[in-house]
C-alpha cells in the first residue's frame, strides 16, 4: 500500500488536493467537495461502531458504496435535498472512490447507482409556472419604478440583471458571482461567461430590454466604491464587496415573497423555469430585429 495518511481527513485533502487544487478550479468548488465528504464522514461515524470505524474504508468492494447511497437517500427522503444537489455529491462520491482505488485504500469499487428520477408532476413544483414568473418580475420592475432613493434603484437596477441572466439564460449562480464588468460587450451585447476548469463560453443576450439594463447598470456600478481583488467583479455589493451565493438567495426570496409565490424555490430553480413558455417570444423579438 502506497505511503499515505489513510485517516477520513487526510484522504480528504488529498482528495481535494488532486482533484481540485491541481486542477485550478475555484474555492467554491473545493468547499463544495470537502463539505459534501466532511458531512458523509460525520453521518458515518454516527452509524459504524466504533470497532469497525477504523477499518471500514478497507472492507470489501461495495461497502462503502453501500453507505453512500444510504447517505443519499437519507439526503433524499430526511433533508429533502434537490434531486440536483443529490446528483451533485453522487458525482463526487462517485470522484472520491477513483481516488481511493488509486491510492489502495480499497482494492475496487463499484459505480453508485444513478440518482432516482422524480415524476413530472413532481418537478413542476419546484418550478415556477409562467404566471409565477411574470409576477416575480413584475415585483421586481415595480419596486424599481416606486423606490425614490438612487442608491437603493441602483441596487434594484443590479438584481433586475441578475435575475433576468438567471432566468433568461440558465446561467449558474457560481457563473454569474465570477462574471467581470469587461466580460460584456456593449457593442456586440455578448457576454463571456466563465465556466468550471476554466473554460468560457460566448453568450448572446437576446433581449433589447436585458441589454439596456446590463448597459444601465455598468454605468450605474461605477457609483459604487469598490477597490481590492474583487473590484472588477460585474455585481458588487453596497459596499463593494463581492457578493456571495447566500446573497443571491437572500435577493430572491425577498422578491419571491414580495410575488406571493408560494412554492419552496431556489434561484437555481428560477433558471430551470419556464424556458419553453418563453422560447417563442425570444425568437419572435430575434425577428422583429432582423
């Protein structure tokens, strides 16, 4: 067996160092990791003896992935996690299993089994009808028009773009939080996106109302004072800061409610929604243009 530290935490950073530092992919993605198998770690203790503790990542083939997947469902059925954030950490598990193989802390592995789909009855509430949609906007363009103060239309002004990338475009929140203020190009209306690995992507905004706003608030972002390492980002705080996810979240639950809206949604099931209902108004207002 190869020199190595065979202990849940040491296996992790290797892990994490191998998979994610030696890559170059970003902070969230390694917090991603070691949380995802940190928690299984802290669920397994809770569930293998102590007698056995120490020895069960050398067992046979198919027992630690048995204990994942009833972490899983655990996840599933107890906590009720998103079949998309359940698909997410079986995929890391999935990375954590080559890696022990590789090492020689267990001898083989087998594949988890794939995620368990949810019925389409059961999707479509966890997502936003159109009516829904609408009145999310609505809320949002309304608040905008009512506001007398500058600074707080400004910051309106900046959740309006964020939503509408969200909604419009499927962008991920993790995209949208690296976007910078020079990955847009007002003359062309494409946006670079940049993806995990470090790979970008061109993306077309379509919408004439989407690029006035982007326009409106670049020009509007340069009244906030913003200085340090995140200072190019494209959506800043108040204060200038670099937002984070749990900002995100916050910013839609506060026009969700203010919507009425009802269903437990995420931002991540915004851009999930409704992208069929909206497809053939998009296309049509492509054409007017041409």
């Amino acid at each position: 067996m190869p020199d190595h530290n065979v202990s849940p935490g040491g296996l992790i950073e290797g892990f994490i160092d191998e998979r994610v530092t030696q890559k170059g992919l970003d902070g969230r993605t390694e917090k991603a990791y070691r949380l995802d198998l940190e928690r299984f770690t802290t669920w397994l203790d809770q569930k293998v003896s102590e007698t056995n503790k120490s020895q069960y990542l050398r067992t046979e083939a198919g027992n630690l992935e048995d204990w994942m997947e009833a972490y899983l469902d655990y996840l599933t059925e107890e906590k009720k996690l998103s079949p998309a954030t359940i698909c997410r950490k079986n995929r890391v598990f999935g990375y954590y299993l080559s890696y022990l193989a590789r090492q020689g802390v267990i001898a083989r592995y087998r594949t988890l089994r794939p995620v368990r789909r949810v019925s389409p009855h059961s999707q479509d509430k966890d997502q936003l009808s159109k009516k829904e949609a609408d009145a999310f906007f609505a809320a949002m363009e309304r608040e905008y028009e009512e506001l007398d103060s500058k600074f707080r239309r400004r910051i309106c002004l900046r959740d309006l773009v964020m939503m509408e990338l969200l909604f419009y475009h499927k962008i991920e929140i993790s995209e949208l939080l690296r976007l910078e203020a020079a990955d847009y190009d007002q003359k062309t209306g494409v946006l670079t996106i940049r993806r995990k690995r470090g790979e970008n992507s061109a993306v077309y905004l379509f919408s004439r109302k989407l690029r006035g706003r982007m326009e409106q608030w670049l020009t509007e972002r340069e009244n906030i004072f913003h200085e340090g390492e995140c200072c190019e980002r494209m959506f800043l705080s108040k204060f200038g800061k670099q937002l984070s996810m749990k900002m995100v979240i916050k910013i839609f639950d506060k026009y969700k409610d203010l919507a009425g809206i009802q269903k437990n949604v995420t931002p991540k099931d915004l851009k999930e929604s409704c992208m069929k209902q909206y497809a053939r108004e998009l296309v049509m207002e492509m054409r007017e243009r041409e």
